[in-house]
C-alpha cells in the first residue's frame, strides 16, 4: 500500500513536471514578443520618448529595434509598426486580426469608446456600416453630397472675393466651408458664417487643435490618472468636448421633436429610425448615446483633416507658383471660368490631381495614424502580440519611402505623375490608413479637397505677403496631427 501511495506521488510529480515543461515551451515558443527599449514601472519608456515629438522618438528607435518594436506609454504597451511593408502585412494582409481601436488615454476620454471611432466589436461593425451606408446614399431623394460642396465653395469664393485683396489668415474661412459640409449632412443644414452658435462650435474646436499640441495634453497619454487631477489647457480640452456634446444633444432633441420617419432629413433622422426599427432590440447598439458619439466622430473628422489639408494647400502653392500657374491652366481648359468644377472633371485633370496627392503625402497629416488593437493573440512575423495589445502603424514612413517617393521631403507633384504625364496610382498612399479601420469618410474627403481647392484657383491667384522663396512649407509636426504654419494671403481675381 505505502509503494503504492510512493508510486502515485512520483507519477504526479512526473506529470507536474511535464506539465510545466510544455508550458514553458509554449510560453517560450509564444512569448516571442517585439523588442523595445526596457520600460521603468508607471513611466513606461517616457525618457526614451520625446511626447512633443513621438514620430522622431519613434523613427530613432525603429533604427536600432527594427519595423516592429514596443514601446510603453506610461503602463499602457504598444506596438508599433515602422514601414510599409509591416504596415501592409498588419492593416490589409492581416486585416481581421489588427481591426480593433486601440483607445490612448486622451482619446478615450474625449470620445468615450461608443461611437464610430473608438468603439470596437459588433458595437463598431454595425455603426461603421449603417455610417457608410448614410453617407453613401445619401441624398434620400435629395441634393446629393457633392451638390452640397459645390453650393458652400460657391458661398466660399464669394466670402473671399468680398476681403478685396486684403492679406489675411484664411484657417477660419476654410474651416466654415468644411465644417458647413458635415454639418448638411449630419444637421440637415448648413450654418450663415455669421451665426454665433456654429462660430461658438468653431471656436470650441480651434482651442482644442491648439491644445492638442501642448506639453501637459500629451503627458496625459503617459500618466491619464496624475494628469486628470492637475490643472492645464488638458482639462479645458475635456471641457470644450462637453460642450460641443451639449450642442449635439439640443440638435437632437430638435430633431426628436419634428422627427418624420417617412422623410429622413438628415444622419440624426436616419439614425433616429434605425433607433425606432430596434425599439424591442434591448441590446440594439443605436442609442441616443452611440448617436451623440457617431455625431460627433463626424463633425470632428469632418472638420479638422479637410480644412487644415487646404490650409496646407494654399501655402505650398504660395512657395511654389510655378506649380499653381500649371493647375490653373488645367483648370481653364478642362472646367473654365464660367461653371463650378465637378469629380467628373477630375479624370481629366492629371496634374492637380498629383498636386492633390502629393499635398497629402507631403504634410503627413496623422504621422502615427488612429491606433488600431489585435482582437486576439496574434502571430506576426516572428512574434507574438497578445490580445488587446495596442498598435501604431505609422503612417510617416510609408508616405515618406525614399525609394516609391526620391527625395520625400521635397514636395514634387512628379511623384504621382508617369512620364507621359498621366496620373499614377501608387500603394503607399495611405493618409486615410488603410484596411478595416481606413476613414470611413475617405470619400466625402476626397471631393471636398478635389472642389474646393479647384473652385479657389479657378477664381484667384494667390499672392503670399513675402517672397514666396522665404516661405517655410515644413510641417509644424506635433503627436497628433501636422498643422501648417501661421501665413498671410491674397487672393487676386483673375
């Protein structure tokens, strides 16, 4: 009995043993994770990391770590992609498992995880399409979008036309023209450029693109808990949020009231009757909620990227008039002078749209891109990323390839034109990111861009305030977003 009891104690002990043998091979096999720089506790890798500059920080640490290398943010970890083939292997090639939003403090904060942005899972997937689908048909029987947009460059060119050649900053024009846009489509209507609620709206956001830029804004990335107890331009930021949330909800209890199921006005009423086709639905993901969230992923992507774009825009034709003389004589002979342009006339207007293109690849909007998350425990090359685990394909190093792009930091509109003049496509083209997670307003951006910057040129000659050789077209790089520098313009009528 006793070598019995013996017996059975060695063969568990043996099993045990076994046991922790196998798993520590998998742990090992598994546990093959991307390399980084070693990280202090709750610090994370802040002293290896400039937060004023994280897509420098990042491209200095891919030279010793490789494309794929990890990086902690405080205690957050994350991986980041450095280069367009990972880029490619993770976003397109990889597509399902690196779909999740991976949520930076900030972010979460200001956008609350549950519209079409931030939210992840079926929440997202259902929001996402009924948001497409919106925007794609849009119209209802109705002006169509880029009616919309040819209507507000028309309010545009007359606003710029009446400052009679006088130099201004032309960042708050340009940002009402595009604002109006989403603001059709979401609101049902556009705003006078006078009225002081949508300046207010205005205002709110330009403040929070300044903050967007400051020291203690960032840190709040590294340390979320300590930044939300310390004063700063941060916590103005988190303010100015609840109050465009606040202006959301008055415009849907607006609509709520005069609400006509059969004749949708608008996104809110569409989502207002997919609200009501759910009513029995109580794990429906359409809620006043999730609409106030989607409202304002919105009116926030489809405000800031396309008028800073063209802020960008007018200051590299002021550098380069060469280059917006020869727009301009495409524009003469394809649309003319006497109607507004359309996309139609895009096909045959191969050299603004390389201008156009090479515009975007050049000012490098979203240098570390919207972070994305794998799903589940995902194998990526040699490595293995757990589930959840945030990840940065930078967008940086695929727009900036020497070898798609010769000479990337100089802007050349010869990037995307073949030597027959033609237009030419190219992959590493990747400003609104690509894969399940890519803009879902790629489109509406692309005819805003096309519209407006076609129907400015169309009708002025821009004439900058120094010598146009003086002029530095270099990217103010910040985390979150490139913005232009600060600039004076004339618009002469031609």
């Amino acid at each position: 009995m006793e070598l019995l009891g013996m017996t059975t104690i060695f063969l568990l002990i043996c099993i045990s043993c076994l046991l922790l043998i196998a798993t520590w091979r998998n742990m090992s096999q598994n546990g093959k994770q991307p390399p980084g720089p070693i990280a202090l506790p709750l610090a994370g890798n802040i002293f290896q990391l400039n937060p004023k500059n994280l897509p420098e920080s990042l491209r200095k640490l891919s030279e010793k770590y490789g494309p794929v290398f990890t990086i902690h943010l405080g205690p957050q970890k994350i991986v980041v992609l450095y280069g367009y083939d990972v880029v490619k292997e993770a976003l397109i090639d990889q597509a399902d498992d690196f779909s999740g939003r991976g949520s930076l403090p900030l972010l979460k904060r200001l956008l609350k995880g549950t519209g079409i942005v931030t939210s992840n899972g079926e929440t997202w997937k259902q929001l996402r399409r009924f948001a497409l689908t919106t925007l794609r048909d849009f119209g209802m029987g109705k002006r169509s979008i880029e009616e919309r947009i040819q209507e507000e460059a028309h309010f545009l060119v007359e606003r710029i036309r009446n400052t009679h050649e006088k130099a201004f900053n032309p960042g708050r024009f340009l940002t009402h023209a595009v604002s109006n846009i989403i603001c059709s489509i979401v609101f049902g209507d556009r705003f006078d450029y006078e009225d002081k609620k949508f300046l207010t709206l205005i205002y709110l956001l330009d403040e929070n693109n300044e903050y967007q830029n400051t020291i203690q804004t960032q840190l709040y990335n590294f340390f979320p808990t300590l930044m939300e107890f310390l004063p700063g331009p941060h916590q103005k930021m988190l303010k100015n949020i609840d109050e465009v949330d606040k202006f959301i909800l008055e415009m849907i209890a607006q609509h709520q009231e005069t609400w006509d199921p059969s004749c949708p006005r608008d996104f809110i009423d569409a989502f207002l009757n997919k609200m009501d086709q759910e009513k029995e639905n109580g794990h429906s993901v359409f809620t006043v909620e999730s609409l106030t969230r989607s409202t304002l992923d919105l009116f926030l992507a489809g405000t800031g990227t396309t008028s800073t774009t063209l802020r960008h825009a007018l200051l590299i034709l002021q550098k380069y008039p060469e280059i917006q003389e020869k727009v301009q004589r495409e524009i003469d002979r394809v649309i003319g002078r006497d109607r507004s342009p359309c996309m139609a006339d895009r096909s045959q207007m191969p050299y603004t749209d390389a201008v156009i293109h090479e515009i975007q690849r050049f000012i490098d909007f979203l240098p570390l891109n919207v972070p994305h998350a794998v799903i589940k425990d995902t194998k990526f090359r040699n490595y293995f990323i757990p589930k959840d685990t945030m990840i940065f394909p930078l967008l940086t190093p695929v727009l900036h390839d020497s070898k798609e792009f010769p000479n990337p930091e100089k802007f050349d509109p010869g990037h995307f034109l073949n030597a027959n003049g033609t237009f030419k496509k190219s992959d590493f083209f990747m400003p609104f990111s690509a894969g399940k997670r890519i803009c879902a307003g790629e489109g509406l951006a692309r005819m805003e861009l096309f519209i407006f910057l076609t129907s400015i040129l169309q009708n002025f000659t821009l004439k900058p305030v120094v010598d146009h050789k003086d002029i530095d077209i270099a990217p103010l790089i910040t985390s979150a977003a490139s913005i232009p520098r600060p600039y004076e313009v004339s618009f002469i009528p031609r």
